[in-house]
C-alpha cells in the first residue's frame, strides 16, 4: 500500500505547480473580461480540490499560495486600477488564508451533515441552497440599496441565478446516485461564494494605494483611499456588479470541472497499491 504522506506531498506538489502556472501565464488562471476592472479567476478550482482531498495544513497553504500569486501578479502585470488593490497584502494574501480556515471548516460542517442518516443528504442540499438564495438576495439588495439599482429588476435576476446554481448542484448529484459524494459539490459552491465574500468584503472596506492622473504634472500618482471612494457610485456599481457575476460563473465552474476530479481522486486514494 503506497505511503499516506508521499501521495499527499506529490498532490499537494501538483496543485501548488498548477496554481502557480495558471497564475503566471496571462489569461489562463486570471481571465479579464471587462479591461481593467474584472478578471475571472478558476485557480480557486484546485485549491478547493486540495482542500477535499488533502488535510486542514494543506488546505490552508494553498489558499495561502493562491493569495501570494494574486499578490505577485498584481505587482507583475496590474491591468487597471483593481489591479492596483491586490498589491496590498491584506487584500489578496490575508482574505485567502481566511478562506482556508473557514472553507475547511464548512466542508467539515458538510461531513458532519452526512452522517446523519437518511436526512444527511436533504440536510446538505437544503443548507446549500439557503445559502446561495440568501447570498444573493442580500447581495442584490445591496447593490440596489448603495447603488440605486431597481430592487424589481435585481431581485428576478437574482432569483433566476440562484435556480441555475441550485440546478446545476442537484444535477451534479442525481448524475452520480452516489450519496456518499452529496458535500462535494456542495462544497466547491459554499466555498466559492465565502471566497468572493470575504475578498470584496475586504476590497470595500480596506484603504489601499490607487493610481491617480494628475493633469497639471502629467504623471500618475498614487492616492490612498477604498474602491468605492475611488471609483465613485456609477463606478463600483460596474465593479461590484461585474465581480458578483464572475463569482458566480466561478461556483458554478468550480461544480460542473472540479466534481468529477474530486471524486476520482477519492477513489483513486481508497484503493491498495
């Protein structure tokens, strides 16, 4: 039977090296999709992977990697002020490491649920489906509170997106027949959504050095002020809302190409070499 903690070291050593790549080679791990102001990301698909296949330490290190890489690629190649936010540490490493901590614990909250028998399964995607319909609705009844956005509009959209993610969840379970893996999907969504939550949550309230235009030198200087101070109502409302839209394209991502991985793993790992 092959060693517990060589087979870890060599998949820990494997997700850190896709993570790495995927952020280092433009466009692939960082994808933007409105030119200097929002950037889809699906290196948190690997690192949640290793968060269910590894342990807590692994866990931790490797959102904790995925910080460091946001941190050196805002440095490296800043595409628009954004950009220019995640050169603070505290925006890019630190809301990482407290993903690590708190999405470990809710994959842990999941497990738990599915020893409960014959609910267990019920439990979970009742917990997963509150979650993203309250995530949402409070997401878009922000947005419409801070940014005048028409709560009528908002909250159908909001509605319909919340059906697409459950959809694709109960679908990723009913496609297996397989309980036993009810908290994986379960937890590429949860963990998904705590990540965007935590880092815009960060990226609102945190003072951070942004470029400014000064038209009497004719040079760029650097201003310490929030996202919000900086861009303006109309101008986060662009941000804020492109940002919640790619966090949810990136859960439902992180569902439909992680799931599968996840179990074949698990599999892969169940049996004696």
């Amino acid at each position: 039977m092959k060693e517990k903690k060589v087979v870890d070291m060599i998949l820990m050593s494997s997700f850190s090296a896709i993570v790495i790549m995927l952020a280092l080679v433009p466009n692939i791990g960082y994808i933007t999709f409105i030119p200097g102001f929002a950037s889809l990301t699906i290196i948190h698909i690997p690192v949640i992977i290793g968060l269910m296949v590894l342990g807590f330490k692994q866990s931790v290190g490797l959102f904790t990697l995925f910080g460091v890489t946001s941190f050196v690629v805002a440095l490296w190649r800043p595409g628009g002020p954004v950009d220019y936010a995640f050169q603070n540490p505290l925006i890019s490493i630190l809301p990482r490491v407290i993903v690590g901590f708190i999405s470990y614990g809710a994959m842990v909250f999941l497990k738990k649920l599915m020893t409960i028998k014959t609910y267990g399964s019920t439990l979970i995607f009742m917990t997963v489906s509150l979650v993203t319909v309250l995530f949402l609705y409070f997401a878009g009844r922000g947005l419409s509170l801070q940014l005048g956005w028409n709560l009528n509009v908002v909250t159908p959209i909001m509605l319909v997106i919340s059906v697409l993610v459950i959809g694709v969840y109960y679908f990723q379970i009913e496609k297996r027949k397989d309980e036993e893996i009810v908290y994986v999907p379960a937890t590429f969504i949860l963990s998904s959504m705590i990540h965007s939550l935590i880092v815009l949550t960060f990226l609102a309230t945190i003072t951070v050095k942004l470029p400014v235009y000064d038209d009497s030198q004719n040079i760029i200087q650097m201003v310490s002020q929030t996202v919000p101070e900086y861009f303006g109502t109309t101008g986060s409302a662009l941000i804020y809302g492109s940002l919640g839209t790619s966090s949810l394209i990136e859960a439902l991502l992180a569902v439909i190409i992680g799931t599968p991985i996840v179990i074949a793993l698990k599999n892969y790992q169940k049996r004696d070499i």
